[in-house]
C-alpha cells in the first residue's frame, strides 16, 4: 500500500518517501519529461496511490500501457532491485478496479456528448473556425435554443445550419449578417469532422460525469480511456477532454477543503489542449482550473515541457514531477532553463544541471506542504506500480468491458426526436401544404374553364336555335320575289290604265313572275346553303 496516514506516496529521496498531502491533491500537478523518461508510470503510481484511498482517477490511455492497471503486478529483478532503495519489504501486488472507456466504442464503453452540451465555443475551436464563422454558429444555436429544438447529433446540427440559411434573410435583421458562405465553411467542416469519427462522439446516451466518481470496495475506480486512434486527432482529443473538466465544474457541488479529492483528473498530452486554443478559450480553461479545485477535483497534466502549459494556468500546478529533458540545440537549453525555474530550488544541487542528467524513472519532485507552500525540489526515485506494467490482452479487455457497473447503460445509441425530426416534419408539412394549395388553385382553374366553356356552348345553341330553318328562307325568299314582281305588274298595269297602252297577257306575266320569283329564291336557298356548309367546315 502506498497511501500513508499524511499523504499519497509516490518517490523516494535520501531524506525519505515523498508524497503529496492529501487536502493538497486538489491543488492540481505537473508530470513532465521527455520521451521515455518515465512518465506514465508515474502517472500509474500516482493513480494506484489515489485509488487505495478510495479517490478515483480518470486518465488517457495513449498507448494501451495504462489497462495493465487493471491486472496485479509481479515481482521483477528490476522491483526486488529497488526494494531496498525504497525501505521496503516484498510488496503486495494488487489490481485496480478498472472500467474502460472509447469514443468509437471499440476498446471500451462509448462515451458521447450531445451537440448542445458541447456548445458553440468548444464547436467553433473543434471545427477551427474563424471568428465571423463561429459569430454564425452562435447565432445557429441561439435560434434553436428560442425554437425549443435539441441539438443531439451532426445531423440536427446540420439541420439547423440549413433552416438558418433558408431564413438568412430574417435572422439577419435580427442578430446580424448570416451568409451563404460561413454556413457553407461550417458545413464542410462538419463533413471533416464526421470522417474524423466525431459521429461516434456526439449524440446519445451523453456520459453522465458521475460515472467517473465510483468507488468499489472501499477503492476509487479508475476510468481509462483508450485515446490511440482518438490521438490521432487532436482537436477532437483536446477537446473532448475539455468538455469533460467542464462538465465537471458545471455539474458537481461546492465542497471546500477536503481531506482528499473526490476525483483526480490525468490530463495526457496536455499541450493539445493549448495549441491552437482561442485566448478567450484560454481564459476560460484557467478560470475552470482554478475554481474547480473547490469542488474536490484535482488535474494533473502530463505533458513534455512545463513551458508546453500557459504561464497562467502553469503557476496553479502546485505539485511536481519533472522528470529529464534533452538539451541538444540553443532552444532546448531555454526550455530546460525556464523549467528550472518554475520550481523551488534547492542549495545542494543546480536545478538545471539535474534535469539534464536525470535517469529513467527518476525525477525532480516538489510538493505542496501543508500550508500550500511548494516544498524544495528534490531528486528522487518515483516508486514501482504495484498493478502491471504494460498493455493487457484483448481477452482480458472484453472481460472487464462485460463485468463492468456501466455495461450497456451507453453500448447502444439512442437517436430520439431532435432538431432533424421536427425540422423535417416541418417542411414535409409546408410542402404537402404547397402541393394541397397549388391542387386547389388547378382545381379552380379547371372549373372556371369548364363554367366558361359551358357558357360558350349556351350561348352558341342560343344563336343555332334563333337562326331561321331552310324552309322559312326558301318561302322568305319567294314571298318576297313575289311581291317585287307584283308590284312591278300592279305598277305597269295602273300605268297602262292611265296612258291608255296595252301590256302582254297577265297570264303571261304572271308565269314570269313566278318563274322569277322561283329563280330567285333557288339562288337564295343555294347561297345560305353554302354558307352554312363552310360555317361548318371552318368550325
């Protein structure tokens, strides 16, 4: 066992063991060195120290050597070499209670986040986007936010960056300038971010950060997350973890001083999560730093350099394990100068001179007192992990997978009613009402065609019907080559009478007239005929 009634064991000077004080944990720390140097086992130390007093640890995986913290150790010629440097009899191995965790869910339990919980600045910084395209983004969650709609997975996001960019127009007015091209430019990096695997990451069931605070039979679980495909992509790494602290600090109460912390979070490759970081981002990270230590968190971050971690977030780091670094070129020596400095110094021994020549496993160890005051560095040896060291089998993997508190509580996703649906929905519904109203004015069209087309023929069988039949012509006709020509015997004979002259027989006349008045009516008849016989052929 390595807890001791004042404190967390981790290495051993000549003075005697150096361990951290247990209501100093939560001050945060700092594993630095180089390559090869020692530092995950260190971190494994560390871990194994916490966990054996009921504080449990989450931590990256990089490489698949930290799942050998599920398994007991085994004594080495190496250990059984260091027993007696650390004053120590035959130790006692032990495993840690271990649950593995993987974004992709192929090394352990899927742990995702929704959309919506990782928020716009941490979106904007994971999709790299520039300040106008993150000003959109925000204003893409604003609306959803007044429309009441979640925001789960890509596709809702994708979703509402759509519907946003269909109503430009008017959210324009509203929030300012929403262009066509900074939808297109989030659009596309959301197609990057989708090949990166983020689809895994976002969506539900979202981790439920309690999960990481269990303890089993009086010990703190260690939560282990395989991060070797997830390393390579640092953006979605970084920030994962970053969202992870942050839900942290938003969700667990205020606790004050603790005589041990609640958690103690093992940040990995710690300059990922600045490079490339927005200073706002910055300033937010080291406000989250600073305050969450009140709710019994303590973050440790491990990384090469102490100069990889931003000067401002660095000074929180009040416990130490620097291990060795290289100076080969001018900048080399700054760094291992620079590091120097950020610990106590000790008047036995150069600082500087020391972390050059620093062995495997050895390092430079300040602490914080009981009072808060970081101790004087010293050399130090850190101690041997009790659990194994190095990578565990697949075989053994499945097995604590399947035998862990959370299996199936996040293996499947959960793809419930979100923004995608009701925005779907939506237009599904405009569209049916679009087709409904452009059948209805076709429908309306067609019948004023078809009253106007009635109207026509009414009134066409009006003219047909008020139009003379052939017989009525053919007598109109005679009738009125008669009376022409009668009048023009009638005129002839009076005139006749006056004068005294005489005329041809009536008889004759009166055969002419009618053969006249027959002649003409023929012709008559014979004209409305063709005229009706070409009115037809022409309708």
């Amino acid at each position: 066992m390595y807890t001791q009634e004042h404190g967390f064991y981790v290495a051993h000077c000549e003075k005697g063991p150096l361990s951290i004080v247990g209501k100093m944990a939560n001050r945060h720390g700092l594993i630095a060195g180089a390559t090869g140097t020692g530092k995950t086992v260190t971190l494994q130390v560390l871990a194994e120290s916490f966990g054996q007093a009921g504080v449990p640890c989450f931590m990256a995986d990089m490489k698949g050597d930290l799942s050998g913290i599920s398994q007991a150790g085994a004594m080495s010629g190496f250990i059984e070499k260091r027993l007696p440097e650390f004053g120590l009899e035959t130790p006692e191995f032990e495993a840690c209670p271990v649950v593995f965790y993987d974004v992709y869910g192929e090394q352990g339990h899927p742990m995702r986040a929704t959309v919506s919980q990782l928020g716009p600045d941490m979106l904007s910084r994971l999709l790299q986007l520039n300040e106008t395209q993150a000003g959109v983004l925000n204003i893409v969650f604003r609306i959803a936010d007044e429309r009441g709609l979640l925001l789960i997975d890509l596709k809702d996001l994708r979703s509402m960056l759509a519907f946003v960019a269909e109503h430009a127009k008017e959210y324009t007015t509203k929030y300012g300038i929403v262009s066509s091209a900074s939808i297109g430019a989030i659009q596309r990096a959301l197609l990057a971010l989708e090949s990166q695997g983020a689809d895994h990451f976002l969506g539900e069931p979202s981790f439920e950060i309690q999960d990481l605070l269990r303890v089993k039979d009086g010990k703190g679980v260690m939560s282990v997350l395989a991060a070797d495909k997830l390393m390579l992509q640092p953006k979605l790494y970084s920030t994962f973890l970053l969202w992870l602290l942050s839900e942290l600090y938003s969700t667990l109460p205020e606790v004050g001083d603790m005589d041990k912390p609640k958690l103690v979070f093992f940040f990995d490759e710690a300059h990922m999560l600045f490079d490339g970081t927005s200073k706002a981002l910055v300033d937010k990270i080291e406000q989250v730093i600073r305050l969450i230590r009140s709710k019994g968190v303590g973050i440790y971050f491990v990384t090469q350099s102490p100069t990889d971690i931003p000067v401002n977030i660095l000074g929180q780091l009040g416990n130490r394990v620097q291990h060795a670094l290289r100076a080969f070129t001018p900048k080399d020596k700054e760094t291992v100068r620079a590091t120097a400095k950020t610990m106590r110094e000790n008047p036995d021994f150069d600082t500087e001179e020391a972390i050059m020549n620093l062995g495997t496993g050895e390092a430079l160890v300040s602490f914080l007192d009981d009072k808060g005051a970081p101790s004087v560095v010293e050399k130090a040896k850190v101690l041997f992990p009790l659990s194994q060291i190095g990578a565990i089998t697949e075989g053994q993997r499945l097995d604590l997978i399947k035998g862990s508190a959370v299996y199936g509580k996040y293996d499947e996703m959960i793809d419930r009613e979100s923004a995608f649906e009701v925005l779907l929905a939506e237009s599904e519904k405009a569209a049916n009402e679009q087709a409904e109203a452009t059948a209805a004015k076709e429908a309306a069209k067609a019948e004023a065609q078809a009253a106007n087309d009635a109207a026509k023929a009414e009134k066409e069988a009006a003219k047909q019907k008020a139009k003379p039949g052939m017989m009525s012509k053919v007598f109109k006709a005679i009738l009125t080559a008669i009376t022409a020509s009668l009048g023009t015997i009638l005129g002839s004979f009076i005139s006749d009478k006056v004068t005294g002259k005489k005329t041809k027989s009536n008889t004759s006349a009166t055969g002419r007239v009618v053969k006249n008045a027959t002649s003409a009516a023929t012709r008559t008849v014979t004209r409305e005929l063709t005229r009706d016989i070409l009115g037809n052929l022409i309708k």
